[in-house]
C-alpha cells in the first residue's frame, strides 16, 4: 500500500488580490507560508520516498515548507506537467471585475467549465491531457512500487488528476473547489486502485 498526497499551493500574492494567475510565476504571501505549514503538520506522520512539483515557485516555496515541517527532503522531480491552467488573456485581471462585465453564467464557463478555454489560454480539458499522462507514466509506477508520493501544485492541474482518480464526469467536475493548502491523502494498492481516501481543508477556492 502507498500514499499520494495532493496539495495545492498557499496563497499566493496573485490570489490574494483574486487575480487570475495562471503561469505567472509569483510568490506565497505570509498567509500561504501558514498554510504551507499547517498542511505539513497534517501530513508529518507519512514517510516520502519522492516528491513532485510544478515549475512555479508557489509551489515549489510550498513545497519547500512542508519539507521543513516533516523534517524529510525526498528526492524532488520538476515538471511543467503539473503547472496551473494558462488563462491566456485574462492572466492578470481580477475575476470578480470579469464577471461583472462578462456576466455570471460566461464567468462560471471561464473558471469552472471542462471544455472551455479562455482566448490563447487553456481549458481544464487541456490541462488533463497533459496532466495524467505524466502521472501514468511517471508517477503510477512508483506508486504501484509501494513508495509514498507528495505532489504540490496547483488548483487546476490537482483538479484534473481527482478528475481522473475519483473518475468524476465532464458535467460534475465544474463543482470540484481544491482551495490554497487543502490535501488528498489517497491510499493507492499495487495494482493502481484507490483504497482509501481523506481530505484536509486549509484555504479559500481560488
């Protein structure tokens, strides 16, 4: 039996201000460092034998954090797989000040929707379909092996991979929120299954 723990990034200085962030590369805020913190204070009990980490330095500082707090630094794999949705041209602007000028129900296909990307950016569609691939092929295995895996990322790339794992359709999964520092513990078997699953709440969905 191994564990995968998920866990989305803390606050960002971008999230702070409910600006769409995408792959702009910016950092936590004192907030996120708490939260960074308090997810490793729920996960200090499990032995890492890896880790996994966007190329975004939220991440990254997130993950850095729950490294100090569990007292382990497992061997780290990089990869833009596991980066944030880019929301192409809305990268930057505030969603409450789209919304009000797009309306509520273009607002919800703009944040929430499976197939729907925003002008040169990408849809939560697109992001799975360079998500999961990369876990089957990279991180499955070594799960299967019985080695335990923590991956930081981010909102959308984390929604994509419960996506998969839980199986949820196309029409459910716009109601999946994963807020800054919220965890998935799953107990995975060696054949891949899922046997077990909690979850830990920190944050605000962003």
């Amino acid at each position: 039996m191994a564990y995968l723990v998920l866990v989305r990034h803390g606050e960002s200085e971008w999230n702070a201000k409910s600006l769409w962030t995408g792959l702009t590369d910016v950092s936590l805020t004192e907030k996120g460092v708490a939260e960074a913190q308090a997810a490793g204070e729920k996960i200090k009990n499990i032995h890492f034998d890896l880790a996994y980490v966007s190329t975004l330095k939220r991440a990254q500082q997130t993950l850095d954090e729950i490294k100090k707090v569990i007292h382990q630094d497992p061997p780290t794999k990089e990869n833009a797989a596991l980066n944030e949705r880019d929301y192409g041209d809305y990268t930057g602007k505030n969603k409450y000040q789209v919304k009000e000028e797009v309306g509520e129900e273009e607002f919800i296909r703009i944040r929430r929707s499976w197939d729907h990307p925003p002008t040169n950016g990408e849809s939560l569609k697109m992001v799975y379909e360079r998500t999961i691939p990369y876990y089957q092929e990279e991180i499955l295995p070594n799960l299967k092996e019985g080695k335990n895996i923590l991956v930081a990322a981010h909102g959308n790339s984390l929604r994509a991979l419960i996506k998969y794992l839980d199986n949820i359709s196309d029409a459910d999964i716009p109601n999946l929120e994963f807020a800054t520092g919220t965890i998935y513990v799953y107990e995975i078997d060696p054949e891949g299954n899922i046997t077990d699953k909690k979850i830990y709440g920190a944050g605000k969905a962003n």
